[in-house]
C-alpha cells in the first residue's frame, strides 16, 4: 500500500511506495534546526526538544504525482546535504545526499500527514540521533532498536547501488545532476538560522 506525500498547501503531492521498508526516526542536530527556522517553520517542524521525525527511504519509492514544478532544493553550506521543500508553502520535503550514488532521502514529517497515519504506514520511531544537540533534556538512546534498523535499512542501499536502481529517483536527472538549482544560503541567512536555534 502507498502512503500520500503532500505539502501544507496541497499543490505539491505524491506517494511513497514500500512504507514498511523505511526507517523512522528523530534528528536532533543543529542544521536540522537551523533548516526549520530559516524556512520559518520551526514550530511545525521541530519537536519540543528540538527534533525532527524523518523518514529514512530509498529515492525509488518516490513518486510527485502534482506540483513537481514547486519542488526547491537548498543547503545550508556549499558541502551540505540537499534539503527539499515545497516553494509555494515552504513545507520540508526530505533530504538527501549531493548525488544520487547515494540513494537515501530523509522524508520530514511534515509532508506525511498525521502521526498516527505516519506511524501505521510506517511503524514507530527507532531511531533517535544527534540528541546531544537537543533542547531541554537529552532524549533517551535506542541502541537496540537503531542498530536493528541500520541492519535492516542498509542493505537495500547498498542493493540500490548494484542494481542500477538509485539511478530511478525525483530528485535528479538522468545525468546525477539535481532537478531544480540549488541554493546554498549565504552567510548571513545561516547566520540568522543558526542564531534562532
């Protein structure tokens, strides 16, 4: 069964196949936050302790079915990650790394509807990373629970890159080039991003 992607405004929207083979779990690191509150969506991004939950997933089961044309693509510094969102309301879409030989995306809650709809597609939470750059208190470590999704997670990435399949993803052309411009903030915009977190 799919699960609906879709932006805060609605123009931007898809589907992503295989739910059960992603992972979910919780960024607590200062670029994270630093990328909620230069979009100015920190209050619906971040948890009270500074968290994002993210959808670890394969750029394959990927699909825009309306509003592709929204798609926009930034990073924070010129070596980070790429951080997608939906220009018409500034809703985070996913991330993923510089080039698509490294087939992840990282899907940002937001985009997924409610929580229970995100966890009944996509089970609990069992990660929680970065936490030393969390808000309040330190959450709590699930090093059982992380190691089995890494183990479970990234076999199919390393399967992605021998079968070609990395190649089949939204957010790059043929080529491996990204499918919108993407910026890079300048000094002062990450200034101003970091100095909100």
């Amino acid at each position: 069964m799919n699960h609906s992607l879709q932006c805060r405004c609605g123009a931007l929207a898809g589907l992503i196949s295989e739910p059960r083979k992603g992972s979910r779990g919780v960024c607590y690191c200062n670029d994270c936050q630093a990328y909620a509150h230069h979009l100015g969506r920190s209050d619906a991004v971040l948890d009270n302790m500074g968290g994002t939950d993210v959808v670890a997933t394969l750029p394959k089961y990927v699909r825009f079915t309306r509003g592709a044309d929204a798609l926009a693509c930034l990073s924070l510094t010129d070596r980070g990650l790429l951080r997608w969102y939906a220009s018409c309301c500034d809703t985070p879409i996913g991330n993923t790394m510089r080039t698509f030989r490294m087939p992840y995306v990282g899907l940002l809650h937001t985009c997924l509807g409610t929580p229970d709809a995100i966890e009944a597609s996509f089970g609990p939470v069992r990660m929680r990373v970065n936490t030393k750059s969390a808000k309040k208190s330190q959450p709590e470590a699930m090093p059982l629970s992380q190691t089995a999704a890494l183990i479970r997670f990234l076999p199919t990435v390393l399967l992605a890159r021998l079968d070609g399949s990395y190649k089949t993803t939204p957010f790059f052309a043929a080529d491996g080039t990204p499918v919108v411009q993407r910026k890079v903030l300048s000094h002062q915009e990450l200034e101003a991003a970091k100095n909100a977190v």
